[in-house]
C-alpha cells in the first residue's frame, strides 16, 4: 500500500476564517500551485482533532492526494479546539453546523474556488457532512461520510438498543483530555495561548456524564440524527465503512433511505478509512472520493453515479482470533439497494436447544438463562479503534461466551449460508425483574466445536416497546420483542453449524442491569429470520483501484506505537478487569519541531455475581512539547453504580513546563433511568 509523492500543490499552514460573531476559525489549506488562476471546488473537513499537531500526518496523507488532483482542500478545527477561537459545547452542536454554513460561504468566496463545495469526514468528520448536508447550504454538492451515524442515539458510541455501552465512557475519556488542550502560541500569538487555554480549562465538561444524563432517545439526541428527517439531504452522499466497526447499520439505513444520489461500500474493516483497511483487503478509498467529486463537484460524466446502490465485501469462514490481518472474501456488486437478490430463511428455537426450520411443537417447554456476569469478554469492541497496528480488539472464541448463554444450533449445512444484510430475530420472554437486558448473538461452529463470532444485537426490554419512552417490565409477564442484528456478509460454510447464543449480559460492551435477572423464553414464539443472498443474478462486478495515499511530510519517531489489552480475574474475589491500552508512542513534526506524547487506558471491571460492582476508568496523558513550549494534560474519569445511580467522578490537570496550570475535580450523581 505505497504513499505517492504530490506534486504542484502548496499548502498554507494557518489560514483565519472569521465568523459573524467575531470568533476565527483556524483552518490548513492545500491548493493546486494554480489554483488563483484556473480556481477549482474546495473539499472541507471538520473536524477537533487539532490540524497542527494530532492529525498533521493523516491530513496530509488525504488532502495533499485531493489537491494533487484539481481540487483546493481544507482541514478546518472545530471551535474551541486546536487553534480555532471559541469553545467547544459538546459534541453535533447545532452551533458547530451554524458555523460549518460561515465556513462553507467563506472557502467557496476564495479566489481559488469555483463555489462549489463537498466535504468528506471518518467519525466525527464524517458525523458532520451529514449533518451539514442536512442543512441544505448551496455550495454543498457532495459528501462522503466513512464510519458516521444517522441516528445519535441508537447508533453512536453511548447507546446500542438502549442499554449504555462501556464505549461512553472509552470516548468520553478521550473527548475529556482533548477538550483541554491548548492552543499553539507559535499560531495564536505568546501573548494569548494561555488566555485561550485558561477559557478552555474554566469550561471543561465531563461529558461522559453529560451524555449519561440522557439514557432515554429525547431532543438531545435528536438534534443531529438526519434519520428524523431524510428528505433534508438532497446532495450526492457515498457511505463507507466496515462490518467490524460500530457504526456499519447507518450505511445500510442511508442508501435505503436518502432520496437524492447515495452510494453504499461496506468492507471487512474497523474503525478506519478503507485505504488503510484492516482487517485487509484495503480499497483504492482515495481515488473512490476522487471520482465522486469529479462527477458531483465537476460534473464530469465518469459513472460515478452508474455504480452498484451497494458494494459488499462478502466474507469467507476466518477462525476466530482477537485479530485478523486480512479477511478472505469477494465483493458483490448490489445495482439497487434493498436488492431483489436477497432473501429471506426462517429458523425456529425450539425447546431441546435445536435450531430448526420447522416449529417442532412437541418439545417446546419453556427454557431460562441467568448469565455470568462476564459473559461477553470473548466479544470484540463495539467500535474497533486501534485496527491500524496491532490490537486485540476483535472477538475470540465464542465458546466460554456460549457456556454463559442458552444456545440453540441448527443441523450441520449441507450447502454455504451466505448471510446478507440485516438479519432479525423475535422472541417470546418474560424476566423475573423490572428491569432486564438479552444480548443474542449469531456464531459459526466449526466441526472442531470452534464457535465463531458473526453478528450480535442488543436490547433494554425497558426499551422494548420505545427508546423515547421506556416502561418498567412486569416480573413473570411475557413479552414479543423483535431485534434486528448488525449488518453483516458472511458465509456459513458447508458442514459448519449456525448457532444462536442468547444471554442476560453481555459485559463489558454493555452496563448491566441493576439486579441479577431471570430470563425465560417461550419456544413457540421464537424464531429468527435471516437475510440471505439467494441469488447472484443481475450483480455487478466491482473492482477497485489498490490503496493509495499522498506521501506526508517527514515525522522522527522516537518511540513506537502500541496496542495493549489484557483480562485477568482475581480468583478470590472473582473480579474480572480488561484493560487496554492505547500508546501512540512519541514522535516529532519536522516541519513544526513539535513532540507528541500520548496514550490512553481504559479498565472495565466486574465481580462475578454483583452488578453494582460495575465500574470504568478510563486515563489520558498528553504532551506537547518544543524548545520555546511546553504543554501538558493528565486527566481520569471514572464512572461507578448502585441499583439506583450512576456515580460519576474525574479529574483534570494542566501543566505548563511541569508546573500546574490549572485543575478541576468532577463529582456528579446520576439517577439511573430505567437503565
């Protein structure tokens, strides 16, 4: 995958955009040597990542390669990070879209710009295209959005089918430490850094606790979700991202949905973009974006708009491991999206643990589970961060997941199960509590017993009825719940089993409930409909181009990267604690002379047998240093419960040349809702 020199381009370090209200945001430009004199569409990125320093390589890498062809691209950072004036409210405020629209009217009034404008984004980035384009600012022609959400709530890192996933508190620790950075003195002058730094600091937020203050889909949530309202999206948008991700539903829902030109790809990868995609194949994804623009922002006819509504990566059988380099497979070209070649295979869960495709009514007595606490250690992260080096972030073997589970399996295939799309399951249970949540999760048995993670779905049966609107259970009461499973393409080989795992817990993707809880299931109105590719007649062929990316100005690494995760259970207390480190190591811009130090850890912990043991820390240490500078941020944050409350606590704690600049404590109670 080789980086390839860009040539013909300059770059402009700082550049102001003022806004009405008297705020600047400081954007990095890269423009074709010409561009004055023959002006081409500008390409936005927004993004809080600090654009001198924190992603300096990766801006390079994608918006030198857009420049060297014919397109002017701007790396802008969000108020109140990096060196942009203001603050930063929290995150997908509406002030933050307010001020995307002044950013949009100033870059498409430059002399170098047609006036014609896309934007392209992974994550947050690709969070704000959407929710830009929803907005409807002229200039705006085209997005594409990788690894983003249309719909905050059920499907972002807080909430996954209205249980609080562990990831609230992973990327609100991170989120807590990058709020207090400071701005570079070498940009914003010596004479403001720290009166910008000290505002920074006076405003921080914890806002893992903030978000968990809103456990129900209410108007925090909404604002922001472009699902509420998709007709608003009238640009082209392509929509990109990975079944290994967390965010791979929103593909699905935007191709279905969107009513102007939208596009879906969908490949084996994590949390990345696919032209460093891991697991591999990685995608020409650059020269993907390219064409995209070319035919939206330059209105060239190149078929861009002609190809596959969808292209999936259908994966072959891969044994588990907590980390795969490259993923077997093909790509299938779907011409519209949802697509006639897809179908439908029924399975019922009947009594004696057989997954069949015949309700057998005479063995369907009633069947209960109260899992291990732990049952979900061999899953994978709900967003796979770390895919670019190293991590164990994936799932292992299901079998110890399984032992915690009731689990029902079909007979042994005597055909491939090719697995496309969105698969659903309804079920017929009653729990002993008010409160109470079922993990179900798909799995490919080997011969060998070797149980292989699929897809899984999740639900508060609090939640059963609305997200918006939760209703306590009634102890003994049976309930029919439908769940639908991430997405997914895989092939169930021949002579392998399909199983269906369910459980009472699935930590520590999940919070678990307030009581240990009793789940009972009845048979006879338990089945689970998979979505199949039933035929590959009229499929498109799809290929593309290997991965590329412009060659990025010199970086000195004085230590590496690293990935770390290990779990371990103290035997006497049966606590059990994962912990994972992220390390990005230290390393030198060239260009600036800036060192950066940072890593991250996150432990989650449990006791086997007390919910309210439940508890997550998560520690951020960064630093940023030169000859004339030094800046520093520790903070922690770490977040408890009983059966009534959420306890919240943290700390922060600035440093200038090794000296405290500023701290603050956090301390806040939480009423648990239903949750």
């Amino acid at each position: 995958m080789p980086s390839v020199v860009i040539s013909g381009v300059r770059t402009v370090e700082t550049h102001w955009i003022p806004l009405a209200d008297g705020r600047k945001l400081a954007a990095r430009l890269f423009l074709p040597d010409d561009a004055e004199k023959n002006p081409v569409p500008v390409i936005l990125e927004y993004i809080p990542y600090r654009r001198r320093d924190g992603t300096r390589t990766g801006d390079e890498e994608m918006h030198l390669f857009f420049a060297g062809h014919g397109y002017a691209s701007a790396r802008v950072d969000i108020a109140g990070t990096g060196d942009s004036e203001g603050l930063l409210d929290d995150e997908y405020v509406k002030r933050e879209q307010d001020d995307a629209l002044e950013i949009l009217d100033h870059l498409c009034s430059q002399p170098w710009c047609t006036g014609v404008a896309g934007m392209i984004g992974n994550s947050w980035g690709g969070f704000s295209g959407l929710q830009v384009a929803a907005r409807r600012p002229p200039q705006l022609k085209a997005i594409v959005t990788s690894c983003s959400t249309d719909d905050r709530y059920a499907c972002d890192a807080h909430y996954n089918g209205g249980l609080v996933i562990n990831d609230n508190f992973g990327w609100g620790g991170a989120l807590f430490g990058y709020s207090a950075l400071p701005p570079d003195p070498a940009v914003v002058g010596e004479d403001r850094w720290r009166q910008m730094w000290k505002g920074r600091l006076d405003d921080h937020k914890n806002h893992a606790a903030e978000w968990l203050k809103h456990q129900r889909r209410d108007a925090f949530w909404k604002q922001g979700s472009v699902c509420e309202d998709f007709s608003a999206i009238e640009c082209a948008v392509l929509a990109v991202g990975g079944y290994l991700d967390g965010y791979t539903q929103t593909i699905f829902s935007l191709v279905k949905n969107l009513k102007g030109p939208a596009k879906g790809i969908c490949g084996p990868w994590g949390h990345k973009e696919p032209n460093y995609g891991v697991p591999g194949p990685a995608m020409g994804y650059l020269q993907e974006c390219i064409r995209w623009y070319d035919r939206w922002l330059k209105g060239i006819d190149n078929g861009a708009d002609s190809e596959p509504d969808m292209r999936l990566y259908l994966m072959d059988y891969a044994r588990p491991h907590s980390h795969i380099d490259v993923r077997p497979g093909r790509w299938l070209g779907f011409p519209q999206w949802p697509a006639e070649q897809i179908g439908g295979k029924a399975y019922w869960l009947n009594g004696d643990g057989k997954l069949s495709e015949t309700q057998e009514a005479s063995r369907t007595g009633q069947l209960t589970i109260s899992s291990p606490l732990t049952t979900g250690v061999q899953g994978q992260e709900w967003c796979p961060y770390g895919q670019g080096r190293i991590s164990a972030e994936g799932a292992r073997d299901q079998r110890a997941d399984d032992g915690g589970s009731l689990c029902f399996d079909s007979a042994v295939m005597d055909a491939d199960l090719p697995l496309a799309g969105i698969s659903k399951i309804r079920l017929r249970v009653a729990a002993d509590k008010p409160q109470a949540q079922l993990c179900v999760r798909l799995t490919d048995v080997a011969p060998d017993g070797t149980s292989a993670f699929i897809t899984f779905a999740l639900l508060n049966l609090t939640h059963r009825q609305s997200h918006e609107f939760p209703t306590p259970l009634t102890p003994g009461q049976f309930e029919d719940v439908e769940l639908d499973f991430k997405p997914v393409a895989q092939i169930i080989p021949r002579g392998h089993r399909l199983r269906v795992a369910i459980s009472s817990s699935y930590w520590p993707m999940a919070w678990p409930s307030p009581e240990r809880t009793m789940l009972t299931f009845d048979p006879r109105g338990c089945r689970l409909d998979l979505s199949v590719l039933a035929s590959e007649e009229g499929l498109a062929s799809v290929a593309f181009e290997e991965a590329l990316w412009a060659e990025p100005r010199p970086v000195t690494v004085k230590e590496p990267a690293r990935q770390l995760r290990s779990l371990t259970t103290d035997l006497p207390t049966e606590r059990t604690e994962l912990t994972a480190l992220s390390d990005d190591g230290r390393f030198v811009f060239e260009e600036t002379g800036t060192e950066i130090t940072s890593w991250r850890r996150k432990i989650y912990g449990i006791s086997d047998n007390d919910p309210a043991s439940c508890a997550t820390t998560v520690t951020c240490h960064e630093e940023l240093t030169r000859p004339d500078w030094n800046a520093r941020v520790d903070c922690e944050i770490t977040f408890s419960c009983d059966r009534d409350n959420f306890y919240a606590r943290g700390w922060v704690k600035a440093y200038e040349r090794g000296a405290i600049f500023a701290e603050r404590n956090y301390d806040e109670v939480i009423p648990r809702d239903c949750m």
